[in-house]
C-alpha cells in the first residue's frame, strides 16, 4: 500500500474493505456471466449474486429485497428519482420542496426541473443546519408532489429526524425521499418504519467500490397520477448490471450491519476528544455545534488561518477537505454553511474532517499538532 498523507476525507470516499476485494474477485474472472442470461451457468450464478446482495442490502435497512434498485451511485438515484416523478406528475402536481442545504446533485437537479416548469421550494435552515418542521408543513401544498431532504448533511453531519418528515408526507400523501449517502452502514436505517419511499445509497462510503449504488423505491409508493414509482425506475433502469459492483455493495453492507455499532461508539469517542482538544486549545470551533450530528462528519472553523492555504500547505501530511467532493475542483463558497447564515470570512476558514474505519487517536493528535502549527 502507498503510504500518504493520513486521510480524513471518509466522506468524500473511503477504501475498499479486503472482505470486499476478495467477494468481487471471482465476478470479474470466474463468474463473469452476465445476469441477464438465464439460459447457462455463468449467468445463473451472475444472477443468484445480485439476489444475494439485494437480500444483504435488505437486512440492512428493513426493506424488501424487489424494492432495491441498483444504478451507478447517489448523483444518478437523485436525478432518476426526482425526475422521473416530476415528469410523471405533471397535470396533477409540479411542486417539490428540498432545503437549502441539500448536497449539489438535488439542487442542481431541481434548478433544472426549474427551466421547465417545476415549481421548487427551498427551505431554509437555521445557524444549526436544521429546517424548521412547521415551515415545512405549510410548504406542502395541493401541487406538492415530492420532498427531498437528506438524512446526513455531507459537510457538516446534521442529522435531519426524517422519521417524523416521513410521518408528516404520509398524512399528507406526499412522497418522501431521502439522500442517505452519508447515513447508509453507519446508522440506523429503518426503509419500513421511517415512511420513506424512496432512498439513495453509495458502497464507495461504506468500503465498497465505486461506481455502484441504489436506490430503495417503497412498493407501495405512487406518484399524484397513480404510477408505481418502481414502475418507473424498471422502465429507465436497464443495461447490463455491474455485477462485481453489485457484489461489492452487498458485502460491505453485510460488514456495515456486523460493524455499525463497534464503529459508532468507537468513532464518537474519538470525534468527542478531538473537539475537546480543539476547544482548550482554541484552535477551532465546529459548526452546528448544537445540533445532533453524525461522528463520521465535523465542520471546523479554524480560528487562526484560512482553510485553503491551510490545506494545500499541509496536503502532504493531512487529506482534509473545504467540504463536498463535488464542488472541490472549484474554491466557492460552501452554500451549506452560507444557507445556515455564517458569514464567507468564517466559510473560508472552515474545513471538514471525516473520520473512518483506519482513523486512530494518534492520527488527530498529528491532526491537532498541524492545526496548532498551521501558521507558522
């Protein structure tokens, strides 16, 4: 293995579990059939391994096995999804309500639904990230025909109580959807009990390859016009199934099931510490400090530098990044922290650290010794 710099961007992506590697390997060498081909062998076994993920996914997430759907990653499910319930909408609805703080696949899917007659409500959050439960009950409306807001927020680890959105589109016979990207293996997920319809995931966060997702479609689930929403993800969802991929994704939710809870305890210790050094120090603060939050994911202001200059000088030693993955080609603005009100001077000194499987106390006291001498 190439040594590095220690990594702390697990929610950009993260490495493939060996367990992984060694379940992949036989489907591109040995069982390399292809499982739409039921006529032989090799094809049957292609097909009996995409069955036993969706049943390991299934386990995960309380879902049925024939409500998963696989595609190429979270960017892809949100686009699918919310735009093949719009457009199967129209003429009985053309309203979706989002947040301000959603990852940049659903805005930028939204603004383009907007070009063509969608009408789009963009919640605002407060300095915690959260939205306001009230303003989202009086957003929903007699053309309102989806809800997209996500369980994790990908840069600053607000955990948003979809059980009771899920509860409140219910009573309202909305559909719900949920951007699980950053929750998926690492906490509880209950598809059944939340009243989620629809879901997105990625193995790529969880020790899986990249590439391959899904997306968990109720099967009850209907759009305003009376169309299964599973209808509409099988007539779109076609081609050959990236079978090793498939496989990956199934065990790495197998290992995520087993591990969930040793990882939590084990990483909320180490993202408690790390904040406590932080503060005595007075090198940081986080961001959404008072908010219930994931452990994976901490969005810290430095105190005494800017978060660019601070990561491209250490970039040999540390792997940090100022936020999504999807945005760092471009030095912007986070428009997560800017739409919880903080001002650029701090969204320019904020960075995000993401904690992993590999991450150890050693590793943030070295994080912490850069921080301290970041600017010197």
């Amino acid at each position: 293995m190439i040594k590095g710099p220690i990594y702390f961007d697990f929610a950009s992506s993260t490495p493939v579990n060996e367990q992984v590697y060694e379940a992949m390997a036989p489907y591109f060498l040995s069982y390399f059939g292809n499982a739409s081909s039921s006529t032989h062998m090799q094809g049957e076994l292609a097909s009996k391994a995409v069955v036993n993920a969706k049943s390991q996914i299934s386990k995960l997430v309380n879902c049925k096995e024939d409500e998963v759907f696989f595609t190429s990653g979270s960017t892809e499910s949100i686009k699918l999804a919310i735009s093949q319930v719009f457009y199967n909408s129209l003429g009985t609805g053309n309203h979706i309500v989002t947040s301000k703080a959603e990852h940049k696949a659903v805005l930028d899917t939204c603004k383009d639904l907007e070009k063509i007659g969608a009408q789009v409500t963009y919640l605002d959050v407060d300095e915690n990230g959260k939205i306001d439960m009230q303003a989202l009950e009086q957003s929903i409306g007699k053309n309102t025909v989806l809800v997209v807001l996500m369980h994790v927020n990908n840069e600053t680890g607000v955990v948003t109580d979809i059980r009771d959105i899920g509860t409140l589109c219910k009573k309202k016979n909305i559909l719900f959807f949920t951007d699980a990207t950053q929750s998926y293996g690492k906490l509880p997920l209950n598809f059944q009990e939340e009243h989620i319809d629809i879901l997105c995931f990625n193995a790529h966060k969880i020790y899986g390859p990249k590439g391959i997702g899904g997306l968990l479609i109720k099967s009850t689930a209907k759009t305003k016009s009376g169309i299964m929403v599973k209808q509409l993800i099988e007539s779109v969802n076609l081609g050959t199934q990236n079978v090793p991929g498939i496989v990956g994704l199934g065990k790495s939710s197998e290992l995520a099931m087993s591990e969930m809870k040793t990882n939590y305890e084990r990483i909320q210790k180490l993202n408690t510490r790390f904040q406590q050094e932080l503060h005595q120090l007075e090198l940081g603060k986080v961001n959404a400090v008072s908010a219930t939050k994931s452990p994976y994911i901490l969005n810290v202001q430095l105190l005494h530098q800017d978060a660019e200059s601070f990561i491209l000088k250490n970039k040999n030693l540390i792997s940090v990044s100022m936020g999504s993955a999807c945005n760092s080609r471009i030095i912007e603005e986070s428009h997560v922290l800017k739409s919880m009100g903080l001002s650029k001077e701090i969204a320019d000194r904020s960075i995000r650290i993401s904690f992993g499987a590999t991450t150890t106390q050693a590793q943030l006291d070295t994080l912490i010794y850069t921080i301290k001498n970041g600017n010197n």
